[in-house]
C-alpha cells in the first residue's frame, strides 16, 4: 500500500470540509488521528485555506481553488483524485 502524499491528504481535508464539518468528521473521512489533524488544520487556516469556527472546519473560497487545481492534476494522471467517499492510494 502506497503512503499518501501531503497534498493528497490536503486535498482530502479540503474535501471533506467544503460544506463545513466538526473535526471528527475529517477523522474519520480522512483516515488520520486527531493529532494529525491538527497539524493540517493549523497549517490550512494559516494559508487560509480553511477556517474554524465554534468547532467547525469550513473550506474557504481559496481552498476551493485549490481543489479545483488538484483535481486538474488528477486529468494529466499525476496525482490520484479519490472519488466521492472512496479511499485510494
């Protein structure tokens, strides 16, 4: 099994979050422990590709674009875009 890259779980966080989702959701979506999590989404809110508030993890309009950019690496095959509620790696 393939570990997944930084991005890739980036792209994944984003994601799971556009519509906006409690930090246990991204858990489990995402396959990662909390702590984990945590370091992402610090580092996603301070690219401001996230924002947290009152314990919900939303994707913002900057993340948004960057998913549209990762999904259009997926067409060239150079990363791998899970599908809805899929797994892959």
């Amino acid at each position: 099994m393939e570990r997944r890259s930084h991005v890739e779980i980036t792209a994944e966080i984003l994601r799971i979050a556009k519509k906006g989702v409690r930090k246990t959701q991204i858990v489990y979506g995402a396959n990662l422990n909390f702590k984990m999590l945590k370091e992402y989404i610090e580092r996603l809110e301070r690219r401001g590709l996230v924002k947290v508030d009152r314990g919900m993890v939303q994707t913002t309009d900057r993340g948004k674009q960057f998913l549209e950019q990762f999904n259009g690496l997926g067409q060239f095959g150079i990363v791998t875009v899970p599908t809805r509620g899929a797994v892959t790696r």
